[in-house]
C-alpha cells in the first residue's frame, strides 16, 4: 500500500454483501492528518446505511466511524498530532468550521449540515470513507488522542457510542440523585448504562427479554426491566428523571413516557427507519423530549477523559476486517456482547503498545 490508496470494504449498492475495494485517499491537505487503522467498531448506523434503511447513499460506501489507528503523516498546518500517536476518528469527518456551532464547539451542530466519516460528499466532490479500512485521511479538527489507559480496540466503540450516550445523559443532567434508564443494551446502551453509573446515576438498563438480565449489573446497572413485560413496567411506573432511548428498530414510545416523572427527560438516539409513535397525552406533564446527534470532538476528549478516570471501555468481541459481513448478521441479528470491533492491523498496535494493555 502506497498511501495514496486504500484498501477497504466497500457496499456497492444497498443490502448488497461488502466486497473487497481498493479506492484513492483524498489529497493531504495542510490541516488534514493520515491514520493507518489498527481497528473499527460495528455501528448500528453502519447497518442502517448499508441496508438501504436511510435512503439512497453515494455509492460505494466504505462504512466505519469508531477508527483506532496511528498517524502516519500530517499536513504542513497541523500541530495537535505527531507522526506514530494513536488516535481516534468518530462519526463526523468534516464540518464548515465557520458558522456559530462549530465556533462554539459544537461541529456536531454545524449549520451547514454533518459532514461524516463516510459516504458524504465534500465540496471537491470527494466523498468520504470510513474505518473498515487500512488508511484514514481527515482533517485534524475530528481526530482525538485515545488516553494510555484504554486499550486500542476497547477504546474504539467509544468514538460513537460511547459519546453518542454520554452527550444526551450530560446534556439531561444525569448524576447523582437521578433515576436513569438505558433502552436498548447494545453497543450504545451497554456504554449508557457504564457511563450513567459513572456520573453517579441509579441506573436502570431496559431491555427487550431477560437475555441481558444476568450480565446487566457486570455492566453497572443497579435494576433490569423488561419492556415487554407490562408488571415489570407498572413498577417503574413515574420514577424516571431521564430515559435515554438507543433502540435501532421502531418503537411505540407511549409506554416508555409513562415511565417518566413530571418534569422529566426522553431523550432519544437510536434511528430507525421508520418513524416512531409519540402520543400527545403521553408528555403533558411537562416532559422534555430531545435527540441528539453525537457529539462534538471537545466533547469526545471529555467523555474520554471520564472513561480513563473510572476505567470504562467497551465490552467487545474482535473479528477480523475479511469477516465483516459475518459480523454484520450478527449485528442485525442482535447477537454481540455488546460491539464487534474490526481487527485491520492488530501488529500495527502491537508495535506502538508495546507491554501496554492491548
Ligand atoms: P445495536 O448494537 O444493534 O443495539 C440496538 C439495541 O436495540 C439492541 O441491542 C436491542 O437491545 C434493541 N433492539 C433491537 N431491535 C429491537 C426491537 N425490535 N424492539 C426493541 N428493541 C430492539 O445498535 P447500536 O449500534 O447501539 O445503535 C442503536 C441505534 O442508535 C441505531 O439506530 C443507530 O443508527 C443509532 N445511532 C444514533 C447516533 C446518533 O448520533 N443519534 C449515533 C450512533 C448510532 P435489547 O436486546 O436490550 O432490547
Ligand atoms: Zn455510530
């Protein structure tokens, strides 16, 4: 491999099997950095897009967006990164960098629109690629450094799901005191849960049968509830502060919000491809429902810096980059405990790791 192109997976088309793909990196810019990927994790939206669920897409479509890797060359502007430190690249790749948002730190926010780490079309034309790739080249402003602590492929779900749950349970004042609830324990909720418990929450995983329920509090749940239990649910009945909605599938939402005191908070981040009920009467008591779409790279760093500090990482089950759309059943057949990361180059770490945690 040269650099200047990339080896990958690819989607040629919706629903269609990922092929091997060769394609040629955009040029470096001055503000852009190189990575060589040691690992990317599965995202349900990766399934989403494939799958045809969000419409039509600029095709071929690398996916990925929870990059781990090395950088391997900087543009001539760049003074975050040096060549061989590890970094990481999450859910957005690009962004005007000029409106209010992205002034204010919020490039997850642009007004001009979310540029991400793959299948969006730059204003050369370029249209970007994802992790389930050997190379990554992007503009510094959406790569981070991965603390020492976290080991690289444990580290890579928090790129996306790890800050896609911590900016909304933030945003909602989740802490000490508060009754919070995680729906959906997958790649994202299973990172909810560790991460409410981590911001001092009593935290209550809700999940769609008792198959999670044994595993629940390794993970920081203080109470498991099945949803589809209706006495289960009597019991929760009014006693939520903030629940916090990660489900990939549509959902009526009128027994969720009968969960939630006065004054309390839905929020919701899962995208499924069909709209989701919301009944009127179901949020008169004054109830504040939000959605959110990631998180910005300062807030990245943040919710990072809170996982070195109370040791969280993703639980994850590692298969190699040639397996992908084996691992990619498994995600659409809600089978990982609880994120597939992709192995691209685990030498790659190795080297750079040395004795450190892998
Ligand atoms: P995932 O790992 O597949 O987990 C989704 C979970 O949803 C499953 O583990 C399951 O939890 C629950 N679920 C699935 N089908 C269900 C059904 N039919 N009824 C009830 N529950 C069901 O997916 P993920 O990677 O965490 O992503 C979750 C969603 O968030 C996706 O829609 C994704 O596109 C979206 N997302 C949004 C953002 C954002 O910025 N807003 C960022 C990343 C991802 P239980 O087994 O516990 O019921
Ligand atoms: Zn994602």
């Amino acid at each position: 491999m040269t650099g200047d192109k990339s080896f990958s997976y690819a989607a040629h088309g919706p629903k269609q099997a990922l092929e091997p793909w060769e394609f040629d990196l955009r040029p470096l810019g001055p503000e852009d950095i190189e990575m060589k990927l040691a690992y990317c994790g599965i995202c349900h939206s990766d399934i989403h897009t494939i799958d045809g669920d969000w419409g039509s897409q600029n095709w071929p479509i690398v996916p990925g967006h929870e990059l781990i890797g090395y950088v391997t060359k900087v543009g001539d502007k760049v003074t975050k990164f040096k060549v061989g430190e590890r970094v990481g690249v999450g859910a957005q790749g690009a962004s005007c960098l000029k409106c209010s948002e992205c002034k204010s730190h919020q490039e997850n926010y642009c007004l001009e629109g979310f540029l991400g780490t793959y299948g969006a079309k730059l204003s050369d034309g370029y249209v970007t690629k994802g992790g389930y790739a050997h190379f990554q080249r992007v503009h510094n402003n959406f790569a981070v450094k991965i603390p020492e602590g976290i080991s690289s492929p444990e580290a890579a779900p928090l790129l996306c799901a790890g800050i896609t749950t911590y900016a909304p349970l933030k945003y909602a004042g989740c802490g000490k005191g508060k009754k919070v609830g995680i729906i959906g324990i997958g790649g994202l909720g299973h990172l909810g849960v560790k991460l409410a418990n981590a911001m001092g929450a009593h935290v209550v995983a809700l999940s769609s049968s008792d198959s999670k329920r044994d595993e629940s509090s390794k993970l920081g749940a203080h109470e498991y509830l099945n949803h589809t239990n209706p006495e289960e649910l009597k019991k929760h009945h009014k006693s939520f502060d903030i629940l916090l909605c990660t489900v990939s599938a549509p959902l009526d939402l009128t027994k969720f919000l009968k969960l939630i005191k006065p004054h309390g908070h839905f929020c919701n981040v899962g995208l499924p491809e069909e709209d989701m009920k919301l009944p009127p009467f179901a949020f008169q008591h004054h109830i504040s429902i939000s959605g959110t779409l990631v998180g910005s790279p300062s807030e990245i760093e943040e919710m990072l810096e809170l996982c070195a500090k109370h040791h969280i990482a993703a639980q994850i089950e590692i298969d190699q980059l040639e397996n992908v759309n084996a691992a990619l059943d498994r995600v659409r057949k809600n089978l990982p405990r609880y994120r597939i990361v992709l192995a691209i180059d685990e030498e790659l770490d190795r080297q750079h790791r040395g004795g450190q945690k892998q």
